[in-house]
C-alpha cells in the first residue's frame, strides 16, 4: 500500500468490508481515505427496486415507492432477494397451475400483492445491530 500514490501509473485500491473493526490496524494506517456507505434510504431503496423491477411485471396494485417504504434496513442485496423471492413464488404458482391445466401457453409474469407478502415472510434485512454499531464505532474512530 505504501507508495502507491506516489505514482500515475500505481492501480487505484479500494477495499471494502462490513466489519471494519475486524481490519488489522497496520494497514487502516495505509488507507489514506475512509468513507462510511450507511444502508440505502427510501430513494435509494426506490432505484435499486426499479432496477430489479419493471412496471410491466406488476401488478397494478404494486408500487415500487409502497416496497420502499416498506424496506426500512434493506441492503440492496435484500431488496434483491425480496425481488428474487416474489419471482420464485409467482413461478412456483405458474409452474403448479400449468401441469394442472396442461397448458403450454407462454407466460407473462404479473407480480402482484400476494408475491411480496409470501417474500417478505422469507427475506428479512441482513445487517445485524451488532453491525450496525460496529460501523459506527468505525466512523466514529476514523471519519
């Protein structure tokens, strides 16, 4: 890490982590720059839905802004397992309706209500309290 700036032609590091009182304090010493990413707000949860969601696959009783209302503490890794979710779930129920009705008609997904509330049951927010303070006791420290 030392000596990396002194260079144009040096690679630009970054480093990531969602522990960071777990980092060996020697090299925190060596990141000239820290910066705290605190979980995503209600605008923030609103685009990273409507990149996992288009408005032609919902229901019109889905709304987006509702879901980021709804995701207070969602990462958008959970907003994509949320997603992700409520598309098993729709498939799960096409794929039984289907082999009931025999039919081989293509299908259009329409995500609805019921969809959300089956993946709201499975998928939680991931980010721990415990996490949460360590990265505020890190920003605290080193911000």
């Amino acid at each position: 890490m030392d000596g990396l700036s002194s260079n144009k032609e040096n690679p630009f590091v970054i480093g990531v982590t969602n522990h960071p009182l777990d980092i060996d304090e020697a090299f925190l010493r060596r990141l000239p720059y820290k910066v705290m990413f605190g979980m995503p707000g209600v605008d923030e949860r609103r685009k990273i839905l409507s990149i996992f969601l288009k408005e032609e696959d919902l229901d019109p009783l889905v709304s987006i802004g509702a879901l980021a209302d709804q995701t207070e503490g969602y990462s958008g890794s959970d907003l994509r397992s949320l997603c992700g979710q409520a598309a098993l779930t729709f498939a799960i129920e096409e794929s039984q309706s289907q082999s009931a009705d025999n039919n081989d008609a293509p299908i259009t997904i329409r995500l609805n209500v019921h969809h959300f509330a089956k993946a709201f049951k499975k998928v939680r927010p991931s980010v721990s309290d415990r996490s949460h303070q360590e990265i505020e006791r890190f920003t605290e420290l080193f911000n």
